[in-house]
C-alpha cells in the first residue's frame, strides 16, 4: 500500500508496465536506460530541449557522428574467423596513429574473447607486423579481464596469479612488436598499461615515455594512458597526475580536454573539483573551437554538466544526438547509454527550457 501514499513513483511503476506489455517482455527485463528515463522526473525529460529520447541512443562505433561501415564489415568478417578485412583495415591506419589506435584496440578486444581469427592470421602470416602490434593489445586486454575490475581486497589470489602471468606474455609480445615495427608507436602505447599492472618504476616508465612520443608526441590514447600511471591509485599522486595533465593540454590542442581525464579521477577517488581552474580553463579553451570532435564534446558535456553549467551542456548533447559511444562514456562499459542519459538528464532537469 505505500506506492499509493507515493503518487509519482505509483504513475511511474505503471508507465513502466504498460511499457513493458507494449514490448511483450516482463518489467524486469526492461532495459535499463528505459527504467532510469521513467523513473526520472518530468523537467529532466530530454524532449523538453529538442534532444532525442533514451532509447533511441547508441554505443555502436561512429566515425565522424556516421556508422564505421569499414569497421563494421571487419569485424563481421573476424567473427566467422575471416581475418584478411581486419588487417587491410588496420594495415591502411598507419600514420594516423589515433585511428590505428582505436581499430587495434578494437580488434584487440575481440580477439581477447576469441582469437580464432587472429590465429588463421598467424598461421598465414606469421611475421606480420599489424598481426604482432594486435597480437600484443589483446594479450594486454586478456590479462585485465582476467584480473577484473574490483579493488585489490576484492581480487583473488587465482586472478592476480592469471593477471600477472598473462601481462608478462603481454610485455614480451610489444616488445616484439616494437622491433617488428619500429616507426609505431602502437606498441609502445600497449606498455604503458603493461607499465602500470607490473609496478615500474618512475625512470622506467620515464624511458618508455620518451620512446613513445619520439614517434608520436600529441598521441592522446597514450597520453590517457599515462595519466593513469601517474594517477594516485597506481604510481602517481593526484598533484602529479595534474600536473601532467595540465603540461599536455598546454602542448596540444589535441590535448586540450586532457585536464578532464584528470577531473574525472579526482572524482573517482572522492576528492572532485569540478569547478577548479584547471577545470574550467580545459572547458573555456574548448568551447568556441569550431572543429570540435566527437570525443571533445563527450568529454565537454560531462564536464559541463558536473561544473553546473547546465544550459552549456545542454547545448552540447544536441550536438552529440544519439551517439553515447566512445569516452569518456565507454568507462562504464555496458552501461555506458545509461550514464550518457543520466548525465543528460541532469543537464537537462537543470537547464532552461528551449524556447
């Protein structure tokens, strides 16, 4: 009886059932952004501001806001073992070193699930260079599923065993594929992460550092990997993940969100400070760029939307549309519509109506 002393949640429990019998589906299988989209209050609905409705949102890989149909086709290739698309794909990415980045790791976490593909690939072509380069991230990728995500207190000693096993085949394999392909600087973005679960020092990490931005030295997948060395909770503190951070916005305007990577940790590790000038100088030196990327108004609209500059980030998610995919909301991998729909949701509870 208490829904009933409960008006709004009562209305919300039925919508969801008439919901949830118009799909022909149990309300417990309802997918989750639906429930947090009715669940939220009716200000935050995002038609109120000309945006899209949750379950219109997608994670699927977009180049440039349109389908990655080369991707796409790959990898349908490589789940019925054909691995000849996955590497003329990533073969033709050399020298853009992000997009080369981005397709490898995507490969790369296929074949950490199944390697099939990647095995007909090393039996026809065993001294290929891309095949060691995807060889190496997904060995990489592998050994962290493998530890998991949870805090060490809640890792067993059988996956720190498995993890640490399987990242030493990681290291050797991108070192090997650093001699393969010398001019890559792939590879060496694989060792900054093998850097961080095997505990190297700060020289060592140092030393790998200087190689990889030698080859490539605004790379911004490598320098978000760095960042999480220099972070607290591996080998860093919050006062030199900062001031990496702060250095490399300064260098690049491909670098210029970086200081929000920063923030974000800052808040994952409950000391946020969203309204820092580091902070808000990222975000005011973003706003008025007329090239902005995908990623950069991710990371924007997030930013702005912690920093409670709502009408902003609104403004934002219309640009953005429906595409939640890429970071920084694939940090919460499956989940990662639902934290984009949230996220907007606030922006949009908060901000004033469109006219």
């Amino acid at each position: 009886m208490s829904l009933f002393n409960k008006p709004r949640e009562y209305l919300n429990i039925l919508k969801l059932m008439r919901e949830a019998s118009r799909r022909g589906i149990e309300i417990d299988d309802m997918p989750i952004e639906v429930v947090a989209a009715a669940l939220r209050p009716k200000k935050a609905d995002p038609a109120r501001h000309g945006l899209a409705p949750d379950d219109e949102l997608t994670t699927e890989a977009t180049t440039r806001g349109t389908p990655d149909n080369d991707l796409e086709r790959a990898t349908a290739a490589a789940s019925t073992g054909q691995w000849e698309p996955a590497a003329l794909l990533i073969a033709s990415t050399w020298l853009d070193w992000e997009r080369r980045t981005s397709v490898v790791g995507h490969f790369a976490e296929l074949a950490a699930d199944d390697d099939a593909w990647l095995a007909a690939w090393r039996k026809a072509r065993p001294h290929d260079g891309d095949l060691a380069v995807v060889h190496a991230e997904s060995l990489l990728l592998l050994a962290w599923q493998i530890r998991g995500s949870a805090y060490a207190t809640s890792t067993s000693q059988d996956q720190f065993e498995g993890f640490h096993r399987v990242l030493t085949e990681a290291e050797q394999a991108a070192w090997q594929a650093t001699r393969v392909l010398p001019d890559d600087p792939t590879p060496w973005n694989t060792l900054m992460m093998v850097a961080c679960g095997m505990s190297y020092d700060h020289d060592a990490f140092g030393r790998l550092w200087t190689e990889l931005v030698r080859r490539a030295p605004h790379h911004l997948g490598a320098h978000a990997r760095a960042l999480q060395y220099w972070c607290q909770k591996w080998h860093g503190s919050h006062e030199l993940m900062i001031d990496f951070a702060t250095r490399a916005a300064a260098s690049s305007p491909d670098l210029i969100h970086l200081p929000l990577h920063a923030a974000m940790e800052l808040e994952n590790a409950d000391a946020p400070d969203w309204s820092s000038p580091m902070v808000q100088r990222s975000i005011d030196a973003l706003l008025p760029r007329p090239d902005l990327k995908h990623r950069d108004r991710s990371w924007l609209a997030y930013a702005l939307t912690k920093s409670k500059r709502y009408d902003e980030a609104v403004e934002q998610f219309r640009h953005l549309g429906t595409d939640a995919s890429g970071s920084p909301w694939d940090s919460w991998g499956d989940t990662a519509k639902m934290i984009f729909a949230e996220i907007r949701a606030e922006a949009c509870l908060h901000a004033r109506p469109r006219r």
